[in-house]
C-alpha cells in the first residue's frame, strides 16, 4: 500500500513531522500534476480518496475513472455539519455516483451517504479512529506520578480539558462564558479549564478570559504535540468538545481512550456513536450557555469513584473505534469496490470531476 500526502504544511495544524510508520510507502507531492505521475507509476488496483471535496483528490477521482479503476471514498461528512441546499446536494449525488464504497466515520456520516444514493451494502465502518492504546498507555503513566507529571506541566489541580482548533465553529467563545457561569456558582471548587490549541481566534479568546477575569483559572497551553496529548489527558477529570459544527470529532475518541468521562456538543458527528448518555458522559446544545454551565457543573459535582467508572465506561466503547477496526473496515470497502463491475462513466458524470479538479486547493 502507498499513501499519497498532499499539503503537509497547516497553520492551523502545527503538527511536527513524523517519522515513517512501517507497513506501506508514503509519497508526498506538491502538484496535480505530480499525483498524476505517481499514480501512473503505482498503477494501483485501487484508489482509495480521503472524502471527495478536494481539487487533488478529484484528480486522482478522474485518473481512477479514466482508467476504470475501483473508487473507494472514507468519508465522515453529515447532512448537520454545513448548510445544505437542494442544488448542492443533486450536484454532491453525481460526484458520490462514481465510488464503488466508502468506509464512513459512523451512523450520521452512514445516513448522509444513504442521502446522496451510495447503497448500504457498499457502506463500512469506521473511518474516524486513533491508536487508542497509546492514549491509554500515555495517560495512566502521567497518573502513575500525578504530582510530578502537573508540576511538570504546569496543570491545575482539577480541570476540564478542550482541545480544538481555536475556530468559529469550535465554538470556544461560548464555553468560556459558560465555564465562567459555572465557576462564579461554583466558587473556591470550581474547577480550572485548560484549553489547548491554536489558530486565529486565540487573540481575541484571551481577551475574553482576560474581561470576564478568570485569567488564574483558564489556561492555555498552545498546541500539544502528539507526545505531549496523553499527560494531558490523563491528569484532566473531564473532557469537552462545545463545537457548533464537526464532521465528527477525534479528540473524543482520545480523551475516552484516556479514560476520560466526556461532555460532547450534539452537533458532533461522533456524539450518537461515542456517547451514552449518563454512562460515560453527556450531550449538550452548543448554543445554549446555561445549559452547557450545567453540565460542567453536574460533571464537577460528582463522586471520583463516579467518573472513573464513566471513564472505564468510556475506554469500553471506544474499542470498537480502534486502528485494527478500520483496517477491517477498510479491507471489506475495497473488496467490495473490487467486485463492482466496471464500466466507463459518461462524460456528463466526468466533466464535473474534471472541472473540479482544475480548483485551486483552499
């Protein structure tokens, strides 16, 4: 298996380079016509695209359909997560018509490719994973040393952990002012909320700590790199995630392979699949202010023996969200794309992806 990376830089994503994993070849390319070329030197038995919005990836759409190459789409979209119009939506069913599978992040991204006519037998889970075990390793050794790992960190003692990119639709500004509710009512035991992350709100986020003057009490991080994302779980006594919008939400699955018990906006594609309400965690409305206070303040209120048994119940439910589940779920979607007959498409079904293809990456 090759991987095909294109833009491996983001100024959102500050992530360091890694090093090779073993199992498969990783090419990175720079142009359209670059992937092209690989592709045309790979000669793949199958193409397996990373959703189906990019420019590179409808180019590699178009090289598959040209050649009459199988299609597999792992996609994790919503019919909740964007604004949907009639015309959009006939537009996204033609580019969706020439995949012969898709794997899907879980029940709401499964229903959306129902939508747009992608047959359930030709649907597989789960796309939206992480190496939960390494979360869990990282986490119970930052617990095993507590005091030194928080002094080391800088970390409070009690806190609830976000981490997310400091975007509109992460909605960030409503939780500090729902956490600020909650610590007002909550006084000298109010917990302390670490907000980890980067991107262009984190100005104006720090202002709006600064003004409602719990500076002490939220803190900021910056970005954590991958090493340093298990020790801040670990030491946290929950996990939240207010997003007004996403498609599903990784650090969900990481914060409960951690062992974390989790409050999670409703809007989260993961929410259905990850949470069940009252035995590992709860779901909120992202707009209601009071409401989220509330929850940050039942989560607070509760026994430790209470939310370690929600965070066992978490580790639980997230087994079945692992690395081994989507390389099963993986291997059926391509065998399934394999056993599709082949025929050429029409260029009315090709013209659109072409002329996709031709975009200028966003």
């Amino acid at each position: 298996m090759t991987a095909i990376e294109f833009r491996p830089a983001d100024a959102v994503y500050a992530w360091t380079s890694v090093k090779e994993i073993g199992g498969y070849m990783r090419r990175q390319i720079h142009s359209r016509e670059e992937l092209c070329r690989a592709l045309d030197e790979l000669r793949p038995q199958v193409v397996v695209c990373v959703g189906y919005a990019d420019p590179e990836i409808n180019q590699a759409v178009a090289w598959a359909l040209q050649r009459e190459v199988p299609l597999v789409t792992c996609s994790d979209s919503t019919y909740e997560d964007e604004p949907r119009s009639w015309a959009k939506e006939a537009f996204k069913r033609r580019i969706v018509s020439v995949f012969d599978a898709a794997l899907v992040a879980g029940r709401r991204a499964h229903d959306y490719l129902e939508s747009l006519g992608l047959r359930g037998d030709r649907r597989f889970q789960p796309w939206d994973v992480v190496d939960n075990s390494y979360f869990e390793r990282g986490a119970e050794l930052s617990r095993k040393d507590e005091p030194a790992s928080r002094e080391r960190l800088k970390l409070p003692t009690r806190y609830f952990l976000c981490v997310a990119r400091f975007i509109p639709k992460k909605n960030l500004q409503r939780l500090i002012e729902a956490y600020a509710r909650y610590a007002i009512l909550a006084g000298h035991e109010a917990w302390s909320l670490v907000l980890s992350g980067t991107g262009p709100l984190g100005p104006e986020l720090r202002a709006d700590v600064d003004a409602a003057g719990f500076n002490k009490q939220v803190h900021f991080p910056g970005f954590l790199q991958y090493p340093d994302l298990p020790a801040f779980y670990g030491l946290a006594g929950a996990f939240v995630l207010p997003s007004v919008s996403d498609q599903w939400g990784l650090v969900v699955n990481e914060a409960m392979a951690a062992g974390l018990p989790v409050l999670v906006s409703s809007r989260c594609g993961c929410a259905p699949d990850l949470v069940r309400e009252g035995e590992n965690g709860f779901t909120f409305d992202p707009e209601n202010i009071e409401a989220l206070a509330g929850q940050l303040t039942q989560m607070a209120g509760l026994d430790q023996a209470r939310r370690a048994d929600m965070g066992r119940r978490s580790r639980e439910i997230i087994t079945a969200f692992s690395p081994e589940a989507f390389a099963h779920g993986l291997e059926a979607a391509i065998a399934c794309a394999l056993t599709q007959k082949r025929a050429s498409k029409s260029w009315l079904i090709r013209m659109p992806i072409n002329l996709l293809a031709r975009r200028s990456p966003s």
